[in-house]
C-alpha cells in the first residue's frame, strides 16, 4: 500500500535501526545457545544464562538504540545523504522499540 518513494524510507530506517541488534545478539545467543544446550537437564542454570544473555545483550544494544533516537536525523544525513533525511522520524520509532527484539 506504500509507493515507492514510502517503502524506500520504510526499507532504510528499518535496516539501519537492526543493527546494534545484528552485531550484538549473533555472537551472544550463539554461545548462549551451546551452554544451555550442554546443561539441558539443570533448569535453574538455564534460567540464570538465559537472564545473563539478555542483561548482556541490552547493556551492548541499548546505547547504540538511544543514540539513534537522540541523532536519528544527523545520522542518516552523514551516512545516507540529504536525500534519505526523511527517513529520520521512522529510524526513531524503529530505534525506540529495538531493545525489545533482545526478548526474541
């Protein structure tokens, strides 16, 4: 329902904004992911590295999503250029529900 001029800003935004996520959860949830897989059976360790990976993940994702919010609209001019500037108010909402996808 979006004309093209939409999607691409709606596109940018959005890829710009996953990737404090991107860098941070692959390397954390991979070794997570071997530790809970070697102790299966013990639930209350599981529990606690479940926690640590996710407390570990939003110190590292939380900054980054802040400051995307604080200077979406210098960001994308530096980066992207005067033409994708409108984008900026979309990399703000993005940017403001990001630490959630620490809970996927």
């Amino acid at each position: 329902t979006l004309d093209a001029h939409a999607l691409g800003l709606f596109n940018k935004s959005n890829q710009f904004s996953q990737i404090p996520h991107s860098l941070v959860t692959g390397p954390v949830y991979q070794v997570t992911f071997r530790a809970l897989a070697s102790t299966s059976d013990n639930r209350d360790l599981n529990q606690y590295l479940y926690l640590r990976s996710i407390t570990l993940v939003m110190l590292y994702a939380v900054p980054p999503f802040v400051a995307m919010i604080w200077m979406a609209e210098p960001i994308i001019r530096i980066l992207y250029g005067e033409k994708w500037a409108d984008c900026a108010p979309l990399l703000v909402y993005f940017a403001a529900f990001g630490p959630l996808l620490a809970m996927e």
